[in-house]
C-alpha cells in the first residue's frame, strides 16, 4: 500500500493477517516539495473548534485533498498553524514515520523491513525473497518501475528546492524531522 495514512494501521494488518511489513521511506527533503507541489497544506485551515479534528475542508484546491491532509487538534494545533507549509509538511513527515517505527517495535524482526527508496536496488528488490515468496520481476521492469517518481499524476504548482528554502523553513525541517530521519538513516 502507498497511502502514508494506512502505515497507521500497519500493526492492525499484522495482527489481523499476520502479515510481512515492508516499509519503503523516502527522505523528508524529497517528500516536502512533493508534498508543497500537490497544495497539501497551502490553503488555511478552517476550523471552528481546535480541540476536535478538522474534517473536511471545502476552501482546498483539490477538496479530496483534505482527506490525506493530516492535522493535529487540541493542544497541539496552535503551535501547527504557526509553521511555514514547509513545516507542516515536515511534521506530517515525522508525524507518520515516528508512528511506523512505534509500531514495528511491536512486530517481530523477520516479519518487516525498512528500506529507503533510494536504497532500493533490484538485489535488494531479489533480497526480499527472504522475507516472503517472490514471483521476481524481470530487472528491467523492476528498474521501470523503481524510476518513476512517486505520485507523478501531475503536480498543481513548481516545486521548490530545499535550496530555495528560508532560514524558518530550514530550522523547522530539521527540528521536526532530525530524530527520526536519523533514526531513517538520514542526516
């Protein structure tokens, strides 16, 4: 599944279907301008009451948008709705990965596998074998696959480059990513 949103459950399917868990990551610094260039977090929030959950929000760009658009509530909303779109990008970033890594602790070793998408050559790809039965790919079609860029539908709007980041952006990436892309493997 490539829905960041059900890695939330991933403890449930393991539990439920005794299921192998493999984690494909991608680095924060590419997720962030994906994620910018698609408006997940460009319009204002509107939102009554921030001790509930948002729901759904009319005023985005593309409205199914909201669905996917992960927002915190209660205490810590207001300090959210203080981040830059960088930084709430990179919160969502964290917030879901720091969610995985709490739930693979609970899910014996030679039942999951982390890797990073950079990471992820065809001999990693033949590796996998180990870890549940494999009808292989050919490599050529492997590396087809592993060469398109995630969520290439079209994008509504440039992406920036970390490069093009302000100084507020930058800090808050790396405050709110540092512990667990390090833990990722990424500094």
């Amino acid at each position: 599944e490539s829905s960041s949103i059900v890695c939330l459950n991933m403890l449930d399917f393991y539990t439920a279907f005794d299921a192998v868990i493999l984690l494909i990551v991608r680095s924060p610094i590419e997720v962030i301008p994906s994620s910018q260039a698609q408006g997940v977090y460009r319009r204002k929030l509107v939102v009554a009451n921030p001790s509930l959950v948002s729901g759904f929000q009319y005023n985005t760009i593309v409205p199914n948008h909201s669905f996917g658009s992960i927002v915190p509530f209660g205490s810590e909303f207001d300090a959210w709705t203080r981040l830059s779109e960088t930084g709430k990008v990179a919160w969502r970033w964290n917030m879901i990965n720091s969610k995985v890594l709490q739930q693979l602790a609970h899910i014996p070793a030679h039942k999951q596998r982390i890797i990073r998408i950079e990471d992820f050559t065809y001999d990693e790809y033949l590796s996998l074998d180990s870890l549940m039965p494999l009808s292989p790919l050919p490599q050529k079609t492997f590396d087809d696959v592993r060469n398109k860029r995630p969520g290439k539908t079209g994008t509504l709007r440039v992406m920036r480059s970390p490069a093009q980041w302000t100084k507020q952006e930058r800090d808050e990436v790396i405050s709110l990513t540092g512990d667990t892309a390090s833990i990722l493997g990424y500094d």
